[in-house]
C-alpha cells in the first residue's frame, strides 16, 4: 500500500457507514495528527494510541472512536484531496473554503498540520492533505 493516508481516511469513512464504534488504524506520526484535528474538530468522539504487543493488537496503531449524534455520523463526507500521484499545493491566498467554512481542509503546512482556518491566520500555504464535513 503507498496511500497510507487514504487507508486512513477510508477505514473511518467505512466504519461510519456501518456505524461501528470504534476502528483501528495502522500507527504514523501523521495519522496522528490527523486525528488530533479531527477530534479538536468535533469529527470524531477520541482516539487513543495502543503500544504494539497489547492484548488483541500485534501491531501498534490508533484506535478512533467515532462520533454520532442521534444515529447520524459526524462525518458526512472525508475525502483525499492530494495524492501521491498528483500534490496539491496552495498557497496563503489558495486557501479552500469547505462547505461555506461548516467543513474543514486539513493542509500540511511548514509549521506542521493544521485546518484552513489555523492556516489562513498563520498566513501558510502547503498541501492540503483531505477534506472533511
């Protein structure tokens, strides 16, 4: 697999959909903090890290709770924006609105993840990593 990101974001994509509480994802610094945003963001319940060699997992990973309010998921719609076969680079003034600013992009900036929103006030271009609403 060399998409690890979009792993990512199709197993929580996948797991609302079938409205599962929880769903494990394979450990990266930057599925990390990927999370850390989602979960700032109000997208998903929370997250916690599990060390390899714990009880049920061979391998070390995140484990996300995910989000629901009255049987519908938090998450409407998570998709890749840039990918390994084609970046997608902005610059400060680039920026995406989401959704009329009720959704999120999530950009890899210089100064580490962040949403447009951090990015537009930071004045950071960089590439936008996924969507989110």
């Amino acid at each position: 697999m060399t998409d690890t990101i979009a792993d990512m974001l199709t197993r929580i994509r996948n797991s609302s959909k079938v409205k599962k509480d929880k769903v494990f994802i394979p450990f990266s610094k930057v599925k990390l903090e990927i999370a850390k945003i989602l979960k700032r963001e109000g997208f998903i319940a929370d997250f916690s890290e599990i060390k390899p060699d714990t009880e049920g997992y061979k391998f070390g990973g995140l484990e996300v709770t995910l989000k629901y309010d009255e049987g519908q998921s938090a998450i409407n719609t998570i998709n890749r924006v840039s990918k390994p076969g084609q970046r997608q680079y902005v610059s400060k003034d680039e920026l995406p609105v989401v959704l009329n600013n009720y959704g999120i992009a999530i950009i890899s900036t210089s100064s580490g993840m962040m949403t447009n929103r951090q990015a537009k006030k930071a004045g950071l271009g960089g590439e936008v990593v996924c969507e989110v609403y």
